[in-house]
C-alpha cells in the first residue's frame, strides 16, 4: 500500500467525505476502483454499451413526473 496526497477542491472534498461516511465506504477504495478503471482495457462490449449511452444522452429528454403521478397512473 501506498501513501499518496492530493491536492483537492476542499468544497468537493468536504462532499465526497460525508457521502462516503454516510454510505459507509471507504473513499480512498473509490479513488483506487476508479484508477483501476482508466489503466485497465476496457472490453469491447463496455465500449458499445458506452457509445450508446452517448447516443441516449443528446436526446432530447422527456418528463415523466414524479413517483405520485407514477402511483395515480397505474394505481399503486
């Protein structure tokens, strides 16, 4: 193991730290699954799937209400 420092956004820093401690996760095991994941090769499904879920967010988004409307369409 090895001991790095980074010089972060306090602001960023200050969120990230309470999201973790919330969620009860360890912050520096995130920052270590998510180096993994740009010097790792992706496979090639990941990238079609990534290509695509490129192509669905510049659509246009549509409204779909809020999980009441949801309960009163369908009776929930």
């Amino acid at each position: 193991m090895v001991l790095k420092t980074f010089n972060l956004n306090e602001n960023v820093y200050a969120t990230f730290s309470q999201f973790y401690r919330e969620h009860g996760m360890s912050m520096s095991k995130q920052v270590e699954f998510f180096m993994r994941s740009w010097i790792e090769k992706e496979p090639k499904a990941k990238k079609e799937y990534l290509g695509k879920l490129n192509i669905i967010r510049k659509q246009k988004s549509i409204r779909i209400g809020t999980i009441n409307d949801l309960k009163k369409r369908y009776s929930m």
